[in-house]
C-alpha cells in the first residue's frame, strides 16, 4: 500500500477521528502531508483490498463501491454500526445507536433493489444486512 492509502485506510475505520503517521525523516513528513492534496484515486486502498479478496469476502469494508443507493442509504455507515452492535446484541452502546439514529436513511429504507450487491467487490449479502440492521436498531 502507499502511503496515502494507509492513511485514507486508517481514517475511514470505524469511530476514527484522527491517525498519527510517524516519521523519521523530512521527505516522510512530506509524503504523509501529501495525502491533503491528493486524488481519490491516489487513496483509494481497495486495490490493494483486492488482492486480499477472498479473505475479505462476504464483509462489508466501508469502500462505498456499493453506492449510490437509489434510496439514498449510506450503506457504509449502516454496516459499519451493524457490525459495531453484532459484537454484542444486547449491551449495544449508546453512541452506536444514536449515530444510527441520526442517519436520514436507514436499513429499513432498503427497497431490495441489489444495485449494491453488483456493484460490491466483496460480495456482501448488503440487503440481509440492511434488514437485520433494521431489526437491531428498530429502524
């Protein structure tokens, strides 16, 4: 992976805010300050997730391949609190659920179309998880 790759990789895992990079030299600091200006195509990482395909398959990486969604669901954010709340179903924490709740659109606005399931490189079964997140959640 480049650098920018890990970074975006590491910033887009679930309830992260923040990574710190660490550098030995003056030409690391600027290769990680890099990752400000550059393309979505130079931090996108599912290249490399792609190697790795068949150890990942069936789960959800938050890469939004699947979008978009014609109803609208962030389907990243749906998986990312299902798995969150699949740890353990019945000590699911506050803030898992109230980000949840804050989402406009929710597993339960899934209209089954399976757009997303094409769409996604790692053949998750989205429209189950849609459905069991509405479940979880009530929503």
């Amino acid at each position: 992976m480049t650098v920018n790759q890990c970074i975006h990789y590491a910033l887009t895992r679930p309830a992260t805010f923040s990574a710190l990079v660490g550098c030995q030299s003056a030409e690391q600091v600027r290769e990680a300050v890099s990752y400000l200006s550059a393309s979505d195509a130079e931090k996108d990482y599912t290249p490399f997730l792609g190697e790795l395909k068949k150890d990942f398959r069936g789960q959800c990486v938050y890469c939004n391949h699947c979008l978009p969604c014609p109803a609208e669901i962030d389907i990243a954010a749906v998986n990312r609190y299902l798995d969150i709340a699949k740890l353990d179903e019945q000590a699911i924490p506050p803030s898992i659920r109230a980000h949840y709740n804050k989402l406009i659109y929710s597993g339960a606005d899934c209209t089954e179309c399976g757009n997303c399931e094409q769409r996604c490189p790692f053949g998750v079964a989205v429209r189950v998880n849609m459905n069991r997140a509405a479940a979880v959640f009530g929503r």
